[in-house]
C-alpha cells in the first residue's frame, strides 16, 4: 500500500503492558537483510528510516522511530534491533493496516498490524514489510513530496488519499482492452529474456504501452506512471530481496510473489484489479529493464514515470 498523508489515531485510555514485542527479531531481520542486500539494489535504502508502529490488540509499539511523539510511553532499548521502541494505547488505525507513511510527521513510519490481522502469512508479512520499507526509502528522495505535488493529480485532496482514489479508466472497456494487450506483450518479454527473441518481444511491448497510454488519455496515464514508478518497482524490489535471503521461507515467498506477477501479466483483468494492476505491470517492468542491465536503477531517483526510463533502456539494450 502506498502512503497515505493523513491519518489520526484516537487513543484510548486503557492501560498497555510495557512487554518487549515478540515481533521485534523479525523486523531485525528485515533490516538487517536491507543493509546486507538492499543497500546493493539501492545505495541509502540500507539506512533509509525504518521506523515501524506495530498494531496489536493490547496497544501501539513505536520502534526506531528517530523521535518518540507524545503520548507514547518512556521509551525503552529494544535488544533485537538496538532501537528504541514506546507503547501507546490502542487507538482507531484498523487492525489491517499495512502502509508506510509520514503520520507522525516525515519521515514515514510502517504502520502494520500483526500477520493475522493482516491476513498474510508470516513469510508474506516480512516481504510486505521490505516493500513498505521501499517506499520509506523512495519518501526520502531528494524534494520526493514537491516532485510528487507538481503532478498536480491530487485535485486538491490534502489527505494524499487520490493515490488510491484517483479515477482512473479501469473499467472502460477499450482501456481495458489496450492494457490486457500490452501486459500479454509484457509477460512474452520476460519469457523471452535470455534469448534471441527479446529485442522484439520488448519493441512489441513498447508499441503496445504506447497505445495503452494514449487511450487512457494523458493525466490519467501521468497518474498510472506515478503508480507504476511507485508501486511496480516496490513489488520488484521486495522480490529480488526476498530471493537474495538466507531463509529459504523467504525466497519459497519471493518465488510465489514473482509467479503471481506473471499470472496476473498472462491473465489481466483491469477492470476487476483497479489500482492494482500497477503491481505486476511496474514489477515486470523492471525485471525487463534488469535484463537489459542494472545501470537503469541509478536513473529511476530522478523519475517519477517508468516509460521514458523503459524507452531509453530498450535502445541501450537494442545498441549492444
């Protein structure tokens, strides 16, 4: 899930225990996973903030946060991650909840409830907390919310809720059918990769996005760039850190998560995924661009759209 900009927490008055969370190895786990083989796919996304609020039943626990706000408990260490963690009592955040975002103020915090809220398994959990830790890294990019404002797609919403909402064409039978064309074209790329076939599997996918592009009508695909810059490359990342793991739980997870991106790119339905669709279009998108080399990840800071970065790429590639 993206972030979202606002968000208040009502705070009840009920008493929390000052118990270290159980939890707390795992998401040491996960930051040390980002310092070892994050820090090689993005430099800083090792010592990005990686402050996390964990939702449980008998209240909030803040950790790693650089700044403990008000109304949390006197911080204690936490002696899996070394960090600071504080207790609040449970307020209103849905027990569900799986983001990255700057409610205490940037910069953003994991806000995440426990896998059985969630409704994830304890593997899915840990990578969804990787890709929500890409987003606090992305959230720190140089002038990131400035950038982001010059869209000029919120329409005037403050709350950062248009990234969820926006109106985009899903339904609408041609865009529909110009991106089921262009996800097909997609996934004949990546099956292509390695072989003789992949220049033109990718130049017929580039032919195809363009046309889903140009029905989708111009603010709306500035809209679904943005979606697959942010979240496309999000899913790709939490993948490639998930197979790069010593657990072999995680690389179990990251396998289903990247054959998951492919199905959905073999058998696309927009109109019943919505937003989602971005997912597996932005994740395929760069595991093209990474067979084509790595050198298109010291670019992708300075966009705020894949497309022009998948275009340079493919001529890059083509030229070899």
């Amino acid at each position: 899930m993206i972030p979202v900009l606002m968000l208040v927490a009502a705070a009840s008055q009920a008493a929390v225990p000052p118990r270290p969370p159980e939890w707390s190895a795992e998401l040491a786990a996960m930051q040390a996973l980002a310092r070892r083989q994050g820090e090689a796919l993005w430099p800083g996304f090792g010592t990005a903030p990686f402050g996390l609020l964990m939702l449980e039943p008998g209240g909030e626990t803040l950790i790693c946060h650089p700044v403990i706000p008000a109304g949390f408990a006197a911080p204690r260490r936490d002696a899996a991650t070394g960090c600071e963690r504080a207790i609040r009592p449970r307020g209103s955040l849905p027990d569900g909840l799986l983001a990255a975002m700057p409610i205490f103020g940037p910069p953003s915090t994991i806000v995440v409830g426990t896998p059985a809220a969630t409704g994830t398994s304890l593997p899915r959990w840990r990578l969804s907390i990787l890709h929500e830790h890409f987003h606090q890294w992305q959230d720190a990019l140089p002038d990131l919310y400035a950038r982001v404002a010059a869209l000029d797609l919120a329409g005037g919403d403050e709350s950062g809720m248009w990234m969820l909402n926006f109106p985009f064409p899903y339904a609408r039978e041609s865009t529909a059918a110009a991106h089921a064309a262009a996800a097909r074209a997609l996934a004949a790329a990546l099956a292509a990769r390695g072989t003789a076939d992949f220049g033109a599997r990718l130049e017929d996918y580039l032919r195809l996005r363009r046309a889903f592009a140009a029905d989708a009508g111009e603010r709306n695909w500035r809209y679904f760039e943005f979606q697959l810059w942010k979240e496309g490359v999000a899913r790709w990342t939490e993948i490639g850190l998930g197979a790069a793991a010593d657990d072999p739980a995680l690389r179990a997870e990251a396998a289903l998560r990247e054959g998951e991106v492919m199905t959905a790119l073999d058998r696309p339905d927009l109109a019943r995924e919505g937003r989602l669709a971005v997912y597996a279009m932005g994740a395929g998108e760069a595991m093209v661009m990474e067979a084509c080399g790595p050198r298109w990840r010291a670019a992708y800071p300075q966009r705020l759209a894949l497309g022009p970065l998948l275009e340079e790429v493919a001529r890059a590639c083509a030229a070899r």
